[in-house]
C-alpha cells in the first residue's frame, strides 16, 4: 500500500515537473516573440527613417532642380530668338556689302546717305542686343579662342603672329556669359618661302 502510494506520490511530482518545464518553455517562447516583435519594430522605424531621409533628400533636389530651372529660363528665356534675330544683321551686312560693290553706284551720293542709314539702322540693333545682355565678340587681331572663334581660313601674313584673326567673316555674339553664335574667321598663318614650297613639291 505504502509502495504503491509513494508510486502515484512519484507520478504526481513527475507531472508537476513536466507542467512546470512547459509553462517555462511557454514563457520563453512569449518572451522570444516579445522580443522578436520589439527587434522588427526596430528596423521598420529604421526602414521608416531610411525612407523619409531619402523622401526628403529627392524633394530638395527637385526643389534646387526647379529653382535652376526657373533662373535658366528668365536669364536664357529668350535664346532662341536672340539667335533668330541675329539674321538682320546678318542680312543688313550683306545688302550694304552689296550696294558697295555696285558699280554703278560707285561714288555716288545715294550710296553715300543709304550707307548711313545702314550704318543707324546697325547700330540701333547692336545697342538694342546689348540692353538685352547680347553683346558682340570683338575678333579682329585677337588670337583665335576655339570657344568663341571658328577658323574658316587661314591667310599667309608675316606682319601678325600665327593664329592671329585677321579677318571676320560672320560677326558672332554672346548672350551674358553663354555662346549664341560663335565669330566665323580667318586666321593668320606665316608665309611660305618659294624654296620651301619647291622642297614639298619635290617630295610629293
């Protein structure tokens, strides 16, 4: 009876172990969870964070982009018709070139006043680009500057340094600090000797 007796007492304790053992592997289970939940709300407020920061950085260079934008079009607003309107001077230029070399208007006093007129008529245009910020390039025996000349030719002359601009075919113009059309000219180049030239005919 006693043996039997401390058998269930044995059984009791058994399974009071075995219950306690699971109630603590429960709670380490919840506390696991707990845990686990605090660390993924942690990287989603991080995650969160992140994407604000770069939410925010975009929206300020999209503000800077506009900001640059809006100061490019009221600066350089009107380029293109700065460009187009570079054609009266152009055809101007080329209509007094044409009466001047009119033979049968050589000399004679209706050349004379039209070339004034031509001459006010130029003028007013370059002072009216200039308010605009348009101003011409001076070319004439300055070195050639690739940024702002464009060599069309080059003209044998001993009485100027080589790559000197001694002739300007088409005026060009800047609009402020930007290139609205670069100067079309001639470049000075040495003069070649009759022995030199005879030396590379001889070697071609």
């Amino acid at each position: 009876m006693e043996k039997e007796q401390k058998q269930t007492t044995d059984k009791s304790n058994i399974t009071t172990d075995k219950v306690d053992q699971a109630r603590s592997d429960e709670a380490k289970k919840l506390e696991n969870v707990e845990e686990q939940k605090e660390k993924n709300h942690e990287e989603i407020i991080v995650e969160l964070e992140d994407k604000l920061a770069r939410t925010f950085a975009e929206m300020e260079n999209q503000r800077r982009r506009f900001e640059r934008e809006k100061e490019e079009a009221f600066e350089y607003g009107g380029f293109s018709f700065a460009k187009e309107a570079l054609n009266l001077i152009d055809n101007l230029e080329r209509s007094k070139q044409i009466l001047l070399n009119d033979q049968s208007l050589k000399n004679s006093e209706v050349l004379k006043k039209t070339i004034e007129h031509f001459d006010i008529i130029y003028k007013d245009l370059i002072s009216i680009f200039e308010k605009n910020n348009i101003k011409p390039i001076e070319s004439l025996n300055k070195k050639l500057d690739p940024n702002i000349h464009q060599a069309m030719m080059e003209i044998e002359d001993d009485q100027k340094e080589p790559g000197t601009i001694v002739q300007e075919i088409q005026k060009g113009f800047m609009i402020k600090d930007r290139l609205l059309r670069p100067s079309l000219v001639g470049v000075s180049k040495k003069i070649e000797k009759k022995d030199e030239k005879n030396e590379e005919n001889k070697e071609n």
